[in-house]
C-alpha cells in the first residue's frame, strides 16, 4: 500500500492541480454567497468563526477567506515567559533533535553527513530542510516542533520566540501533500516540498528557524517581513495560502520545545507546554 501511494503520488501532476486550486479559490464571489459558502465551509472543516476579524461575507473569495486574520484580541500572548506555539494544527512531532542513525520509514539509513533526526518517522538533515549544510552543526542538540495544519485551521504563522531575523531562503521543491498517508509514502518529505525559510538570531545568540513547507494546493506562502526585522513573540511572520505544515527550529539552550504527544491540537501564541 506504501509503494502504490508513492507511485500515485509520483505521477499525480501536482504543479498543475495547485495552480488550478490556487485560480478556482481566487474568483471573487458575489457577496450575497459568501455568507453562506464560507459558513458551510467552517461547519464542514471546524473553522472557529467567533475567532474571525469581521463578517464571513466580508471575504471577497474563498482564498481571502482561508487566509483570515484573528479579531483584534482572539489570541493574547500570554504573560509568563517562554515558548508559544506558531501556528493552529496538530503537532506531528515535537522535542529534542536526535543526532544520525535514525532511519527512514523505509527502514533506510538516513542520507548525508550528520543528520539530524527532526520527525517522527521521516530522517533528514536540519541542513537539507534549511539548504544550509552548516545547520546541521548550529541545530545539534537543539529542538524542534512540527504542526500539520487542517483546512479549517487559522492559516496565519506567528513567531514563536522573540530575534532578529536573518534571513528569507524561499526554497523550491515538489508539492506532495503533507497528510499522514503521504508522510509514510514519501521519505524526507517536509526536506523534498517548496518551503521558505525564515531564519533568527535570538536575543542569546542562538539560532533558532521557522520553515513553512508548501504542499499539494499550498503553492504559495504570503509574507510582509524583511530581513533584519526584529519580530517580538506571538508576531505574525507569513501565511499559507491553503494548509500545510510548519517547523520551527531552536539550537541548544533554554527554553526549548518539549515532547509533546503527536497529534495534540495547538493554538497559535498559546505557552508551549510538555504534553
């Protein structure tokens, strides 16, 4: 079943599907349908309108619709420091990076010098999912947390910590889909999508990264940050154009991402806690 969803996965004409998508949620809808429409989409996909800046209606089209803002005050960053989480979704894994000799869900060893173990079940190097063959080093003994986001979830990605950005790498790549299916089907996924990464310097020294990795539908990821921006915690970095996944990295040091449980639901700008 693995190796038919692979090959299935191989030839489906992802690029062209994406694009198609991206076209079909970009027509403006006549106001009198969005109501409705939008309404029926968030019953279908448990999207929390009480959360939604305005009115259903006042999205001019299903894309604007799912890139929605919060309302002013839906999700305070919390007082105590610390960690929040930067995005809405489900956590696929998240704790220490684990040094070489894991191995894929293939069984296979894990590819290039160094790697790190970032996924539960899917090997690559740090480096490879940044394109920076030094973050293998930078990252050792670090952490990290992946969270798969759902269509009905919040589409915007926040920081989870306080720094400088650095630098914008967007990053292409193919356009698998991220669900668990396709997780198992394709080794080094999240390595092998279109991403952009967005890399820090905290106010410590550290490197700390957040990836937001393109797929299937997800072609694009929508930003207003510059390089050399210091963005405080629980700011609003980028957003996807439809869901997918993001990774936010930290090297070693305090505070760190925890183990949490896969497929415990995060908030974004809620305290990052151990499961």
């Amino acid at each position: 079943m693995v190796a038919l969803r692979r090959l299935l996965l191989g030839i489906l004409p992802k690029t062209l599907l994406s694009r198609s998508t991206g076209l079909v949620t970009r027509i403006p809808l006549p106001r009198a349908l969005r109501g409705p429409a939008f309404q029926a989409f968030a019953r279908r996909y448990g999207a929390d309108l009480e959360e939604c800046a305005g009115e259903p209606a006042d999205y001019r089209s299903l894309a604007e619709f799912f890139q929605r803002p919060l309302r002013d005050g839906a999700r305070p960053v919390p007082d105590t420091p610390g960690l929040v989480w930067p995005c809405d979704g489900r956590v696929v894994a998240a704790g220490p990076l684990r040094q070489s000799g894991f191995t894929d869900t293939l069984g296979r060893p894990d590819p290039g010098p160094a790697p790190l173990r970032g996924i539960k079940g899917a090997s690559y190097a740090v480096g490879e999912l940044l394109q920076d063959p030094s973050a293998n080093e930078r990252f050792a003994g670090g952490s990290q947390a992946t969270v798969y986001l759902a269509p009905g979830d919040y589409h915007r990605v926040h920081a989870p910590f306080a720094g400088r950005l650095t630098a914008i790498r967007p990053i292409p790549g193919d356009l698998y889909p991220v669900n668990h299916g396709a997780r198992r089907a394709i080794p080094r996924l999240f390595a092998r999508n279109a991403r952009v990464a967005f890399c820090f310097e905290l106010d410590d020294g550290r490197a700390a990264a957040v990836v937001l990795v393109a797929a299937l539908n997800v072609g694009d990821v929508r930003y207003e940050v510059a390089v050399g921006d210091r963005l405080v915690r629980g700011q609003e970095l980028a957003r996807f154009g439809f869901g997918s996944t993001t990774v936010a990295l930290l090297a070693a040091g305090s505070p760190a991402f925890p183990e949490v449980p896969p497929e415990t639901v995060v908030r974004t700008n809620r305290a990052v806690t151990a499961g």
